[in-house]
C-alpha cells in the first residue's frame, strides 16, 4: 500500500524557517516526481513546487520561488520542503503527492501537515 | 500564470441526479507533445484530495464509471452522473501543462 506520511509542521514566527519531510512507503520513491501542494484554511488547493525522480528538474509556484526549497534523498524515501522567511500568507496545510506513472497525475497525497506562521 | 476558472462555485444535486462541472482555461491545454495534462481531483470533507481524471478523460484506478471527464483546448467538464452521497466534496480541476502548475478554485457539491 502506497503511503506518505508528512512531518516538521508547527507553529512559527514570520521570517522564521522550517522543514517539512514526507516520508514515502509501498512503492518505488525513486522512480517517481513528487509535488507540495499547501492549502489555507478555508481556501482551495494551491500547488507549489515539483521535483523529478532524479531530482534533475524543480519547478516552483510564483508565491514561494527563491523562499522554499524542494529536494529528495532517494536513499531515504523522503521528499523534503524547506521553506524560509516565512510568512502569515504561508500558513496552510501542506500536502505531498506521488505523481503516477507518465501521464496519471497525483495519483497518492499525505495526510498533511499544518504550518501556522503567527507572532 | 494559467488561471483556470471553475464554475459554479457550487452545486447542490439530488441523489441520482447529474452533476455538471465547468473548468475553463485562459490558456490552451494542450501540451506541445500532443497530450492535455488536464486532472480533475476530489477533496473529501476532513480527507486529502484524491485523483479522479486524468488526461482529461481517463479515469484513475478505482474511480466510477459515472465520472466523465470531456473536453478540449480551454474548455473542459466534469460530469457526474447518478450523484451519490460519497460523492460530495469540493472538485478542482488541475492543469500540468504549463509552468507554473494551477488549480482552479474549486467547485463544492451539496446533496439536497
């Protein structure tokens, strides 16, 4: 059974940093790209950064380019988010997802973890 | 940035009726490769999301067949034939066609 279990959220200052780790089971972590996707409270889904299997192309949402960092250790199974200088718009629910095989899509996403950027 | 604008914003259905979904693009969707990376997820109450469409049309793994993906270009549907109560949530459409990646902000389906 394919899981992604997310971990490192809390409750932050702004401009402060933070890591957030997906640690990812029941598949081949190195063969497939992974996504974040954040959601604000009340608010819809917002896609923020991909990275390929091999690491070799990241792609970032406009809000967070030059903040978050997304990186993976294939040797580990973990997907990581470093977000820095951090701020209350950044507070949200953040999400990992497995992209399928060639064309399927996110085809898993973790439970979450929650990120509260607050003085 | 393709904005993809989802309509209605909300929809309150009859169980076994149809539900109809709106996703319109301000860009065209088709990607250079000849491929539409067009997905429609669905979001649960208290759930993660979950992949429903993909390519579209195609149908990920396990979901009904009373979940129809059309369309092309700018313009895409969701349909959802005989509504049942499993189904409500809120649907978002998704495009991986153009950097950056964009969700549409989401449709809620109710049942009366």
């Amino acid at each position: 059974e394919v899981q992604l279990v997310e971990s490192g959220g809390g409750l932050v200052q702004p401009g402060s940093s933070l890591k957030l780790s997906c640690v990812a089971s029941g598949f081949t972590f190195s063969n497939y790209g992974m996504n974040w996707i954040r959601q604000a409270p009340k608010k819809g889904l917002e896609w923020i950064a991909l990275i390929y299997y091999d690491s070799s192309n990241k792609y970032y949402a406009d809000s967070v380019k030059g903040r978050f960092t997304i990186s993976r250790d294939n040797s580990k199974n973990t997907l990581y988010l470093e977000m820095n200088s951090l701020r209350s718009e950044d507070t949200a629910m953040y999400y990992c997802a497995k992209l399928g095989g060639g064309t399927t899509g996110m085809d898993a996403w973790g439970q979450g973890a929650s990120v509260t950027v607050s003085s | 940035d393709v904005v993809l604008t989802q309509t209605p914003v909300s929809l309150s259905v009859t169980l076994g009726d149809q539900a109809s979904i709106s996703c319109r693009s301000s860009q065209s969707l088709e990607y250079s490769d000849g491929y539409t990376y067009l997905e429609w997820y669905l979001q649960k109450p208290g759930q993660s999301p979950q992949l429903l469409i993909y390519g579209v049309s195609n149908r990920f793994s396990g979901v009904p067949d009373r979940f129809i993906g059309s369309g092309s270009g700018t313009d895409f549907t969701l349909k959802i034939s005989r509504v049942e109560p499993e189904d409500l949530g809120v649907y978002y459409c998704f495009q991986a066609t153009h950097d950056p990646l964009t969700f549409g902000s989401g449709t809620k389906l109710e049942i009366k």
